[in-house]
C-alpha cells in the first residue's frame, strides 16, 4: 500500500501544486510511516482482502511475515500486539501492523467492525503464521 500511495503522490504532486482543478479527485493522506521487513525479492504480490467483526469478534493470535495495512471502513479496531498497548483505530484511520509481532485484533464495540486489509509479500506467501 506505502507503494500505491507513493505512485500516487508522486504522480499527482504536479496537479495538486497548482492546486485542486475542477472535476479532478485529489487523494487524501490517511496514513505514513516508515516501515522495516518489507519483501526484498524482485516479484511481489499485493493482497487485498476485507474482514467483518460482529460485537466480541476477534482473529486469531498470529504474526505477520511483512507489515500489514489495516484501513476502518466501518466500527473500531484493537490491536494487542506482545509489549505494547493496545491500539484501537476507528472508521476512516488505518495503522500498520508490524511483522514477527504475536498479534490479535478485535472488535471491542457494540457495533460491526469491516476493515480493509493489504499485504505485500513475495508471490504464494501466506497472509498470516499462527502464533504459538
């Protein structure tokens, strides 16, 4: 996603210097953060997936082999990661999980929770590893 965004930004920075033109969509900025663990290979996949929560419904306990981007489309997402504090984003914010952190994600509201998901990994990798 880092990728997409920075194509994006770099493509439309010329446009958006001269400011919003009439009938062109001008990307926000929801989130940027340097990253460690990225795939190095020469091939990569990009995985997109959604996941929808009912009220207490949580992942299972796993780590990441590359960072993952989740994006709220609707509700509010925890995150308890091993040695930190929980981290809840709501609709319209989006966070970073990092990769070989023991992990699991919940819906914590009354409300559902659908979240956007995307990985970038080397071709055929799984999304996520159980964590034991």
């Amino acid at each position: 996603m880092r990728t997409i965004a920075l194509l994006l930004a770099a493509t439309l920075a010329p446009a958006m210097a001269r400011g919003q033109e009439a009938g062109l969509a001008r990307p926000q900025m929801l989130l940027r953060e340097v990253v460690t663990g990225m795939p190095r290979g020469e091939r990569q996949e990009i995985q997109v997936l959604t996941a929808s929560f009912r009220p207490g419904d949580r992942t299972v306990f796993h780590t990441h082999r590359h960072p993952v981007t989740v994006y709220v489309l609707e509700g509010a997402f925890t995150l308890e990661m091993d040695g930190h504090a929980p981290v809840t984003v709501r609709a319209g914010e989006a966070l970073v999980e990092p990769p070989g952190t023991r992990m699991t994600g919940y819906n914590r509201a009354e409300g559902p929770l659908r979240v956007l998901i995307v990985y970038v990994a080397e071709p055929g990798t799984p999304f996520l590893d159980l964590a034991r």
